[in-house]
C-alpha cells in the first residue's frame, strides 16, 4: 500500500462508531481473562493440582465366555 492510501484508510477508520467497538472489543477481552482467572481459582478448589497418592485404577476382569 501507498503512504497516502494507509493515511486515507486512517481516516475513513476514525469514526466514533470504530472508537466505540474497539473500546467494547478491550472490555471483553478484560471481561473474558477476569472470568478466565476466576474459573481457575474455582477449578484449583475442586481438584487438587496433584494427587501425590493416587488410587490404583481397579484391573478389569475378561470376559467369561459360555461353556458348551
């Protein structure tokens, strides 16, 4: 692109109606890594980050098939 044509797509993007979407787009993305943090903490308090001992998962049994 031209210099005059970056200049000129400045301008036609300098609108009130761009300033308010671009400040709306900040806040939810604030918005969005504030609920992000606070899930976490929420998630933290309902697992534990790291089981030192876990339980053995318990071993699956065959099938048994029927006797003929």
């Amino acid at each position: 692109m031209k210099p005059e044509q970056i200049q000129e797509l400045r301008h036609s993007l300098a609108t009130p109606q761009v300033e308010r979407n671009a400040e709306e787009i900040v806040r939810l993305i604030w918005l969005t890594s504030v609920m992000t943090d606070e899930l976490q903490q929420k998630l933290e308090t309902l697992q534990p980050a790291h089981d030192p001992d876990p339980e053995p998962a318990p071993a699956s049994k065959p099938a048994k098939t029927p006797r003929k």
